[in-house]
C-alpha cells in the first residue's frame, strides 16, 4: 500500500526541488511533476515527489485524521 502524505511547502528551488513542512518535520521534495506549485502551496508527498496539489482544508483534515489514528494506536498499545 503507497501512502501520500499532505505536506506544506516552504520553499522552491530553480531545479523543480525545494523543501515541505509537514509537523514540523522539514523534508526535501521534488516538484517535477508539479510545475505550478506555489509557496505556501499543500501537496501529497510520496517518496519525496510531490503529486499534486491539495486544498488547504482537506490537507489539514487529512493531517488531523492521521494524528488521531496514531494517538488511538498508541494508546491500544
């Protein structure tokens, strides 16, 4: 199963690549195949490429969502 996760985009280089912000985990990103992309922008990540553009309201619905299902799974454990 591939999971991408919504992250947010804090910076852009010349070489489509650039740097999301995602909990406050600052990862690398390839934006290839996002050539629009913005600052400040939501994108699904998957293995460090950025695959589309996402509303900011779904992205930080999303984010919640995965947070509680951790929470939930560290206190079954």
């Amino acid at each position: 199963m591939c999971l991408a996760i919504p992250a947010r985009v804090i910076q852009i280089s010349e070489q489509n690549l650039g740097l999301v912000e995602l909990g406050g985990v600052v990862r690398e990103a390839s934006f290839m195949l996002l050539p629009d992309v913005r600052l400040g922008d939501y994108v699904l990540l998957h293995a460090g490429y950025a695959l589309q553009k996402v509303d900011e309201a779904e992205a930080e619905e999303t984010l919640r969502l995965l947070a509680e299902m951790a929470e939930a799974g560290r206190a079954e454990a």
